[in-house]
C-alpha cells in the first residue's frame, strides 16, 4: 500500500477571525511553519462533505500559528463558517521527510502488529501529547494506543502497508 501521493491531507484548521478584512489564524498541523508561505491553493471540505477551492493571498507565520488570507474571504463574516474546518493541499505538494520520519497521515490505515505477529488493528487517528505523539489502534471494538517513540516503533512498511510495534510490559 503505497501512499497515494494524489489526495488531499489537511495541514492545518481554522480556529477564528483576525482583523477585519478575512484574515483567519491557522492551527498548523505541519512542524516547518515556513511551508504555509509557499502553499498557493488550499481546499476545504466541509462537515456536509462538500468542497470548496480557495486561492491563498498570502500567508505569514505569528507566533505558532499562521495568518491566512483566503480568495473569497474578505472579511470576518466571510471567515466564520469556516472555523473549526481542515485546509487541505494535495499530498504531492507537501515538502518531502527526512529518513525515518514520516507524516502522520500516511500511517493511516495501516495495519499494526507487535514485535510476535500479534495483530492488534488498523491506525485510525494519531495525537499529541507534548512529550510525543500517540497513534490510536483500532479492531472493532478494541482499541489500543501506541506511543509514537523508538522504544516502541520498530519500523513502518508504506509499500505492505504494516507498521510494526515492540509490545512492551504495560503496553497492551
């Protein structure tokens, strides 16, 4: 299972209106605040699933969070409909990883097995939690959450489409 360099992933989400002519601030899911200068459309996709296109005008870095102005919106009423919502940019378009790093959402739907081929379910979300990220593994009902940290990673296969974990005491 490859990753399907042709969708669109969310890189950050409204969180309210700035100034008075349809600025918004971002919550930036992305770590390299300087990528959000670069992007040059963005999509949202709205809670009834449609999806709306937008030019950016222009994009500046304050503090932890990204100013943003949107083709369309301008100005606050134009941008409260969109609070709460996820900018999304194609996959392709997003700066490349590093080894050993990877962007979150391509661990979604992997399936996840322990270190002896125990199969604990599929990656269905994945969390921060200020001292490292947390995936949350899911079979039916069961539910299993893993710390994103090399004592438990033991490696990710995009191609197989498997991420395998070391289960540590305590763990499961």
């Amino acid at each position: 299972m490859l990753a399907r360099r042709d969708r669109w992933v969310p890189i950050g989400r409204v969180l309210r209106p700035h100034g008075r002519v349809g600025e918004m601030v971002v919550f930036p899911y992305l770590h390299d605040l300087a990528y959000y200068r670069q992007v040059r459309e963005v999509r949202i996709e709205r809670e009834d699933h449609s999806v709306q296109g937008h030019g950016v005008r222009y994009a500046t870095i304050a503090g932890d969070h990204i100013l943003l102005s949107l083709e369309g919106c301008g100005s606050r009423e134009a941008v409260r409909p969109l609070i709460g919502q996820d900018l999304q940019v194609p996959r392709a378009e997003l700066p490349p990883v590093g080894d050993g790093e990877c962007y979150w959402f391509d661990l979604e739907g992997l399936v996840v097995y322990t270190d002896e081929e125990r199969f604990l379910g599929r990656v269905t979300d994945f969390f921060p939690t200020g001292s490292n990220e947390v995936l949350v593994v899911r079979d039916g009902p069961c539910e299993v959450l893993i710390p994103f940290i090399r004592d438990v990673i033991i490696g990710v296969d995009e191609r197989q489409g498997c991420l395998r974990v070391r289960a540590m005491p305590g763990l499961l």
